[in-house]
C-alpha cells in the first residue's frame, strides 16, 4: 500500500511517465477510452457532464467531449472561481467555446460566474488522476482542488450525483494506495486498456 511519504515519489514518476507518451499513443489511448466510457449506462444515462482540459500529460477528453455532443449531452468544463479557495465550479461549454489561461496555465472558459454550476448540479464528472488503484481511490496532482470540489459526497448517505469517472493510462494503476479522510472514491476508472469497477461501484 502507498503511504503518504511515498505518494510524492509516485506522483513524480508518473508524471514524468505520462509526458513521456507519444502523440500518438495518447490520441490512440484517447479514442480508446471514449469508445469504453460512452458505451456504459453511466455515460449514457448522464445529461450533464463535467470533463476537464488536459494538462501535463493526462489523457485528453476531446473525444468524449465530441462524443458527448453528438449524444445531446450538456458538457462542462472547470473553472477557478476565487483565487484563496481550492473550490472549481463548472462552466457550460459548446463547441468552439472560447477559453482562457487561469493561473496555472490550464484554458478554462472565459464565462462569467452566471454561467456556472456547483458540481452538486453535475450528472457525471469526468476526473483526472496521476495514479489510482482498482478499490477506486486516486492520487491527483496535490493541489486538492476535485477533493475540496467533491467533499459534500463523502457526507451523503443516499442521493450520490454527481457520479465520478476516473480516466487514465493503463500504466497509472498501483496495487494499493492508502486514502486519506478527505479523499474522495471513484465510481469507476476507465483507461485505454479496460474498465476497473470498484466494488458496490457499477457504471
């Protein structure tokens, strides 16, 4: 199991893994993952949903994205709100969407806090990882901001939406990584090899 002294080494070398992906391999990885993601019922069945703009390596979400349209589904992006707080809201996005650079350097729509929503609001929200294991607990890039975002879902006992979709390269699966309180599980990890269902947890 992954102790928290060791989670910044694993995220170091994934990371430099996954920038190290060819071109190639990541449209191929990409086209992959949305042929698997939009043939569940989870996918399926979810009107709106939050995807994000890939950064560092992470698997694009152009293709679900573009698959998502032609579904007739509502689709989000994230979006910095205030600066001092580690909350993302979600911001509606049609094709062409005009987008701008946030703080970290990662496009965002260029929208006006009316046309926001809370993740409470969400179907569906499509999560970056840097590592994740099959019981569906993840490493992100250690800014917190989807556990800040999320943390009303590890408080409920009933309604769980939005659902949440890990998506990921393969190679990013460890046996075991040990979550913290605040951690917050996923539904489902999809990658270009296959779809992980933790238990209780079908897509």
């Amino acid at each position: 199991m992954v102790q928290s002294a060791s989670r910044n080494n694993l995220r170091k070398t994934m990371r430099e893994r996954r920038r190290g992906i060819s071109e190639r391999a990541r449209v191929e990885a990409s086209h992959d993952i949305a042929m698997l993601l939009t043939a569940t019922h989870l996918f399926r069945n979810s009107r709106r949903i939050a995807f994000y703009y890939a950064n560092d390596g992470e698997v694009e979400t152009f293709a679900l994205m573009r698959r998502a349209w032609d579904m007739g589904k509502d689709c989000y992006l994230p979006r910095l709100y205030r600066i001092r707080t580690r909350r993302l809201w979600f911001a509606f996005v049609q094709d062409g969407a005009r987008l701008t650079v946030n703080r970290f350097g990662i496009p965002e729509p260029d929208l006006s806090p009316r046309h926001m929503v809370h993740a409470r609001s969400l179907d569906l929200i499509v999560v970056p990882l840097v590592a994740f294991d099959t019981a569906g607990n993840r490493i992100g890039m250690g800014g917190g901001f989807y556990d800040s975002t999320l943390a009303f879902l590890n408080r409920r006992r009933a309604w769980q939406r939005p659902r949440l979709v890990g998506v990921a390269y393969d190679f990013q699966k460890v046996n075991s990584l040990h979550p913290y309180p605040w951690d917050v599980p996923l539904d489902a990890i999809v990658t270009e090899e296959c779809i992980y269902c933790p238990p209780r947890r079908v897509p």
